[in-house]
C-alpha cells in the first residue's frame, strides 16, 4: 500500500513538474520581422498586399521573391526581394527592375510565380518569373549579391508560359554543374511542359525543349537527381507525380510516371 502510494505521487510530481514547465513555456511570444511593404500606387492593384513568397538559402544569404501589390486579374504589380546575408538577422528589400510599367521600365502590366535559385558554379543568384502583359513571358532576373538585380533576360515570350520553375545543379561532382534549369508549361500546347538549359550563370537559355515522353502538366517543379547527373520533374498536386528524367544535362530525355 505504501510502496503503490509512493509510485502514484511520484508520478504526479513529475506531471506536475512538466505542466509548469510546459507552463512556463507556452506564452512566450517569437518575434516577426517585417522584410518588406508594397508601396505602389497603382489602381489596378489591391494594395498593403504581398503574396506567393519563394525562397531560397545557401551558405548564410537567404534571397525570398514574392507578387508585391495583388492585381486581381493575376500577379502583381512588380515581384519585390528581401535578401539577408548574415543568417536572416539583417534584410534588405526592393523590387525587380525591368518587369513591369510600375518599376524600372518594364513593358508588362504585371508579374507572377517567382522562384528562386543559386548557381554556385557562376556565384549568381537568380529568380524567374512570369511577366503578363497581352501574352505571358519567362524572364530571368540575376544578381551577384541578392540585392543588386539585372534587368531580366527572356527565356521563351511565346506558347502561353505559366507555372515556371528554376533549379541549379549545385554539386561539384555532378558532370552538370553549374547547368541551371528553367521550367514551365505551354497553356497553348495544352499544358506541355518545357524546358531550356542556361550554362552561363542565366545570362542565355537553350531552346524550349520537351520532354521525350511530350508529358503534360501544369505546377511542375524541377529538383536535384541522386546521382547529381539528372534533374527529375516533379508534380506532387496534378497528373504528373514523379519522373520525367533529365540525364544528359538538357531537356528532353525521360518519360513521366503518371497516374
């Protein structure tokens, strides 16, 4: 009876215990950091609204892209940056120029679908986006720092672009380092996915290529193979689910597992 009695408060001093400790932890408050505001003007936009982030880290830099100032036909007025080069304590924010008519003398009404990418090889950082104007383009904005952008180079303006995606093979042992990856799919083509190559840091991109297979899809991200010798695409959310094999360092050669 005495040694059961013991067990049991021995047992609910340790409860006890850990409910004022998990106590005393509850209520503690983890600060946010603001990284960045849209401050256009423009009356086709919903404003105070930034949206669709993407990220991307190596080493200590983190560079996020996101659709600043909604539009609600799609995108945004322009895609803004915040970029931390010391581990996320300190950011610096801005927007891409050469997009749109809002910022840097753009020629588009709008941009969207932001990802971000590092090149190791070529030590640039890239974010691809999808400009919209009368048609839809993908374009290539480059840094070498995060904070300072090029002007975008194009990709393809022609087929109906959406959902682009970009990746860079980063491994030193790969036989296609330094190749970079920019994918979407044609809306004219009834969702086609494509695919160009640039081995030059993003500053020229291979004609628009499919896959062997002529696979379909839309929302397709392009990640690392295992070998470091292929970059396999993705679709976690529509037809495609895995495969599509890209194993000699261009588009094209694969075939998509589909269900």
């Amino acid at each position: 009876m005495r040694s059961h009695f013991a067990r049991r408060y021995a047992l609910f001093a340790v409860t006890l215990a850990f409910c004022l400790a998990f106590a005393s932890i509850a209520p503690a408050q983890v600060s946010l950091t603001q990284l960045s505001e849209d401050t256009f003007t423009n009356a086709s936009s919903q404003h105070a609204t930034e949206v669709e982030p993407s990220a991307f880290t190596w080493g200590s830099t983190t560079v996020t892209a996101f659709q600043v100032a909604r539009i609600f036909g799609g995108g945004g007025a322009d895609i803004g940056f915040a970029t931390s080069t010391n581990g996320g304590q300190t950011w610096t924010h801005g927007y891409l120029p050469g997009l749109t008519i809002y910022q840097g003398n753009g020629m588009y009404q709008a941009a969207s679908d932001a990802a971000v990418a590092y090149d190791a090889l070529h030590g640039v950082w890239l974010i691809s986006t999808l400009p919209i104007g009368n048609s839809t383009a993908v374009a290539v904005s480059r840094s070498t720092d995060g904070i300072h952008w090029s002007n975008p180079s194009f990709v393809t303006k022609t087929g109906g672009p959406d959902k682009n995606w970009i990746v860079c093979d980063n491994s030193p042992a790969s036989n296609f380092y330094g190749h970079c990856y920019s994918e979407w799919d044609s809306t004219n083509a009834g969702d086609l996915i494509q695919m160009s190559t640039s081995t030059d840091g993003g500053i020229t991109w291979s004609p628009a290529v499919a896959t062997l297979g002529q696979d379909f899809g839309n929302e397709v991200e392009v990640v690392g193979g295992l070998t470091g010798d292929e970059q396999l695409i993705a679709n976690p959310g529509e037809r495609i689910v895995e495969g599509a094999a890209v194993s000699t360092g261009a588009a094209g050669s694969g075939q998509a597992k589909t269900q």
